[in-house]
C-alpha cells in the first residue's frame, strides 16, 4: 500500500536528511547557563526576524502563550480573545490553570478581532470587576481555517489595545505562513505586538520547538517563568539546529503546501455532502463541512483513513486537512481520489 497521505496537521513532518544532519553536527552547551550556541543564536535570528530585543526558545506553542501570558497578567486579570482561539479551546486552560488569569472570549469574524470588538470587551475600572490586562490575536487562526490576518487591522488592534494600556500577545504559531500569504515580513507583521511567538514545528518541519519574543525585560521574566514550569532545557542545540534549518530552507516553499490546499479545496468543493469555498482557504489549512448528504463524520474519517487518507474531525460535522511538507501534489491528487470514493463524487 502507497504510504498514507497525512493530513491531519502540519505537525506530523518528519526531519529531512539535510535537517538531520544538521541536527547531528551542532554544537552544543547546557542552556540553562546559557551556554549553548547553537540555542544562542537561534534566539539572535529570530530577535532579528521578529524585531524584538529578546527570544527564548521553548518546546511547543503552548509553552510559548503560557509564558507570554505567565509574564504580562496576574492572577484574577482578563484576556482578551477571539472566542474560537487556540489558548482557549487546546491548551488545556493553562491561562486559568496556571495563570490563573481568565479568557474573555469574543466573537471575532474569521477569527479575527477588531479596535472597536477589543474596546467593547475592556473592563471598566471598578473595585469589583478582573482588570483586563492583555489582547491574544492569533495569526493565522487555526480554527477559522488558517485564515490572515489583513496587515492594516492587525496593527489597528495593537494600536487599539495599547491606547488602552493593554499589552499585546501575537499567537503565531504559523505567522510564517501569513506572511508568505500576505506578502508582509514577519517583523512587520509582528512590529506591533509586545510578545510575539511562532512554531518551528508546524509547517516549518522541525521536530520540536517555538519561540517567544518580545522586549528584554519580558523575556528575562518569560525565562524564569520557563524554568518554573519546568520548560527549561539543556543541551537543546541539536533542537535549535533544527529549527534554524528550518528558518533557512523551509520558510520561502510554504507557498507550495498553500497551493497545495487550495487544489484540495477545489477538488472538494465538487464533491456531493461538501460545504466549502476554496476562496476561503487562504493558507495550508482547509476546514470540510459536511453537508446532511455526506454519510455521519466518523465514518467519514474512518473510510479515509481505511483508504490512507488520515485527517482528523474538527466539529460534529467538520473535517480539517492541513497541508505541509511531507504532501505533494501527487498526494493531494491521490486523496482527492479517495474523497471521490468516499463521498460519492462523480469526476
Ligand atoms: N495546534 C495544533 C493542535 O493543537 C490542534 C494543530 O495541529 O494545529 N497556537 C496555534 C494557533 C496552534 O495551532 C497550535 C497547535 C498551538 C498554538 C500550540 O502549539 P503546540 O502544539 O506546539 O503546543
């Protein structure tokens, strides 16, 4: 049987040689004296690619908002969110867990907030109500289906929040895929934010690894705040290596897997028992609804996984496929196959 066509996330690459290589050769040190090069120049890369003063490297995504919101609220303080974000619905509550801090969810469209959603969503100050104390804009959203953020009204909401003596966290874990969606930079993209962190192990292609940055004094802080929640590591160069190879190589060819999406996209919009816009995948992500002529979302998972075609259910009757790296054009072709299959398609 042909090797399976995974598309359940973008996190499921697996290194490339060259990737491996470099992981092999680097050079390392114990990080937690700050020791390690190969860490030590990753966070100066990315302190220049994000245009902020300071980076920390971490192990996931997670980690990296915990910590943006470990370092920028208090206990009882609010923040605010797109109703529909990461932090709230898929890390486990670490914003009230740990932080003890609460979300205040707000119904963004597609994913995306405004100046005039942030200002209606900001405590007054009163003795008896949470002080609303950060904004997390995630970009691009995961679960709107990848979609980006327009440049203008990213900056408008940071601009907003600050006017409000908010701070800003930019959730980014695919910021690079917004910004070759955008044509913007990602120091532009990010230019506005107080904290900004981004994923090396989603479309990128590392194994582990994420980044968060922002000014000195919060990543001194964010640093401690690591070490407290038992983030911090040690000989973590052969991780860095990984994803500074993946800043070198894996950044300009996202366009590929973006491309990719939108062929799925197309293909599936014909399908019968599939609601979908290809003019809405705007990115690697690609959000299928199904209609009431599509058979129950289980056995739809199940018949494309049967068939190779792995994805995972994102609602009771939403798939999300994501492409990346290991998906060629053959393999979207060869899923569509199996879509037709499945779902009864007659092309
Ligand atoms: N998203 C994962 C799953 O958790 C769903 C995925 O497969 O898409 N922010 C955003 C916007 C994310 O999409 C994710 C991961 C994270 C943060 C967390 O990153 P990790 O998984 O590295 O902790």
């Amino acid at each position: 049987m042909n090797r399976p066509v995974d598309l359940r996330s973008d996190t499921v690459t697996k290194p490339t040689p060259e990737m491996r290589r470099a992981m092999a050769e680097a050079e390392v040190g114990d990080d937690m004296f700050g020791e390690d090069p190969t860490v030590n120049r990753l966070e100066e890369v990315c302190c220049r690619r994000l245009g902020k003063e300071a980076a920390l490297f971490v192990s996931s995504g997670t980690m990296a908002n915990l910590l943006a919101f470990l370092v920028q609220t208090r206990p009882g303080d609010e923040v605010i969110f797109d109703a529909q974000s990461h932090p709230i619905h898929a890390e486990t509550g670490g914003i009230s867990g740990v932080c003890g801090a609460q979300a205040r969810p707000v119904a963004g469209a597609r994913g995306q907030l405004t100046p005039e959603l942030i200002e209606a969503a900001v405590r007054a100050d009163a003795v008896h109500l949470p002080r609303t104390a950060l904004v997390s804009l995630e970009n691009t959203h995961n679960n709107a289906g990848g979609t980006v953020y327009p440049p203008e009204q990213l900056w408008a909401c940071c601009d907003k929040a600050h006017a409000l003596r908010l701070s800003v966290h930019l959730d980014g874990a695919r910021l690079h895929n917004a910004s070759v969606a955008c044509g913007v930079s990602v120091k532009e993209l990010a230019r506005e934010a107080d904290t900004v962190s981004t994923c090396f192990s989603k479309g990128l292609g590392a194994p582990v690894g994420s980044i968060l940055a922002g000014s000195r004094d919060l990543i001194r802080e964010a640093r401690r705040a690591r070490k407290r929640v038992g983030g911090a590591m040690r000989q973590a160069g052969i991780l860095a290596a990984a994803a500074l190879y993946a800043l070198q190589h894996h950044v300009e060819r996202l366009i590929e897997d973006h491309a990719h999406a939108q062929r799925l996209a197309e293909g599936l919009a014909e399908l019968p028992g599939v609601s979908l816009r290809p003019h809405d995948v705007e990115t690697n992500i690609v959000m299928i609804d199904l209609t009431d002529k599509a058979p129950p979302t289980n056995e739809v998972v199940e018949r494309l996984a049967g068939e190779g075609v792995l994805l995972f259910a994102f609602g009771p009757r939403r798939l999300r496929a994501v492409t990346h790296l290991d998906v060629s054009r053959d393999d979207i072709d060869r899923a569509l196959v199996v879509f037709r299959r499945v779902l009864g398609g007659t092309r």
